[in-house]
C-alpha cells in the first residue's frame, strides 16, 4: 500500500509507522496496532513507553496504548486465556492510511476466529484511537477491553486526575472491594481501579505546568493504574523507578460492563487526548 507523504515504514519483521506530520510526530507498531508515542508540534511527548519495552510477536508493548480486547484482564470463564485478549501480542493488518492538513489517519484490522475488530488511529494536534468490535459471526458476541494509556507524568507524586470526585470504583489492590471517589485521584501507593464512569478526565501535572484531557465514548469504565515501586520493579520490561513517569488512564469496559453486539452489528469504543492549553 502507498504511504501517503508524512508517514514512513521502519522494520521489516517488526513494522512501525513512523508519523512527521506538521501537527504531530508519532509512532505506531503494526503489532498491536499499538500507538507508541505521540508528540504534537511544540509540545513534549504526552505517552510513556517503557525503555525496557520488548518489540516481539506473542508480547505487548509496555507503553504507549496497548488494545486489550476483546476482554479485560483475565478472561471472565477460562483461566488459560491470556489478560487483557487476544489482539495485542499479534500482528495486524494496515487497511488504510491518508493524511490531510489535520493530521495522519491509520487503520487496521484483525481477525482471530470469530472476534474482528478496527482500529482507527488519527494522530494530530490531537490523538484520536478509535476500536471498533464487529461481529460478523452468526450468534451475540460479549464484548469487553481497554484502550490501556499510559500518560507520561513529570513524577507520579505529584499529579492528579480529576473529574472522578463522587463515583464508585472497583478497588482491585487487596480487595477487591467497591469505595466512593472523593475528591481528585492522586498517587502514594499502588492503585489499580475500576471506576464507573462514561466522562472524561484530566490529568494535571502541576511540576510541569501540564494538563492532559482523555475524552472517551462507548465507555462505561475507566481504569486508573500505577503499579508502584515493588511490582514495577517485578516487571522485566520497565525500569524499577519507571513507575514513577506513568499514570494509565484507561477508556474501558470492564467486568459487568461487557456489552453484547449482535451479530452484523458493531460496538465503538474510543478516546482522545489533547494537551490543554
Ligand atoms: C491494568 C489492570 O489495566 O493493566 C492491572 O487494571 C494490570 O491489574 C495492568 O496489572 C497491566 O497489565 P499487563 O498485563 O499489561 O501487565
């Protein structure tokens, strides 16, 4: 397939779109169809990826936004199935890719036995990621997943999320148990949430003066985690203190969320992420 002018391929056996467009510069691994990175013009990098990510089929990038689909976290039945799907340790397929004076569009698709998904990555002064679940069997399919962002922070200690002052959250860290949010989320421990909420966040980043909104639709939940020190530091593919330049603010469908798409019928999740002004 041509490429148009502002985006070039890297690798053979391990592709990456690489994006120099006048608004943005980003990256896109085939594998996973997988945002790495995305920097819009006169700005900082806005995702974290880990410099200890392995690039190799069967394994997900940590960083970036990896797809977990068509389930999050483990499987709901069968133990044997990997977390978080079936689609970001594989190799997709680029569908289409075009460009206009806003920015660079890339789509990509995937089938795995009767799951058949899209993703539509438009990099810009914006990024928009855009998962779409067809179901293009003949019986319902029950659907559930993340859009899994991992946001960079300046220090992890000092950032707050706001917009989730009030809503209930699944606590998964000890737990798991239901609490009520109050006030911003803020980190000095690990956090692994499940919160009930279609809204958007912000992230403020008040050492370097940032804020970032996650804007999301077909999104009942919204994840928030940090691994903190000691699991960070069990991870083989993240430096022990890289838990410290992350904050995952995850556009979700988690647990009893799971929606069913009939069959000839699709579901459409997405985010986007802009820097604030
Ligand atoms: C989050 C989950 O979405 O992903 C966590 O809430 C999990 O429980 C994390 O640890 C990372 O998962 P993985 O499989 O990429 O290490």
């Amino acid at each position: 397939m041509n490429l148009p002018p502002s985006v070039r391929l890297s690798g053979s056996d391990y592709p990456v779109f690489e994006i120099d467009h006048p608004t943005c510069k980003a990256r896109v691994a085939l594998h996973g169809a997988h945002v790495m990175e995305w920097c819009p013009a006169g700005e900082e990098e806005v995702l974290y990826l880990s410099p200890d990510a392995v690039y190799k089929e069967g394994k997900a990038i940590r960083g970036g936004i990896p797809v977990c689909w068509p389930w999050f976290n483990a499987h709901p039945a069968d133990p044997e199935q990997p977390s978080h799907g079936l689609v970001r340790g594989r190799f997709w397929e680029l569908l289409d890719a075009a460009e206009d004076p806003s920015g660079v569009t890339l789509r990509f698709g995937i089938r795995v036995g009767i799951w058949n998904a899209e993703i539509t990555v438009k990099a810009g002064e914006e990024l928009e990621v855009t998962l779409e679940s067809k179901n293009v069997s003949e019986v319902p399919i029950v659907v559930s997943g993340a859009l899994h962002t991992y946001l960079g922070v300046s220090d992890i200690s000092q950032v707050r999320i706001v917009n989730l002052d009030g809503c209930a959250y699944l606590d998964t860290v000890g737990g798991p148990e239901m609490r009520k949010q109050k006030g911003d989320v803020t980190f000095d421990r690990e956090v692994d949430r499940i919160y009930e909420s279609s809204s958007s966040t912000l992230i403020v980043d008040d050492l370097s003066g940032r804020t970032i909104l996650i804007e999301k639709s077909g999104s009942p939940s919204t994840v928030v985690w940090n691994p903190w020190a000691e699991k960070a530091a069990a991870m083989g593919d993240m430096p022990d203190d890289g838990y410290r330049k992350f904050c995952c603010i995850e556009a979700a469908i988690a647990n009893d969320r799971a929606v069913v798409v009939m069959p000839g019928s699709s579901h459409v999740l997405s985010t986007r992420i802009s820097v604030e002004e």
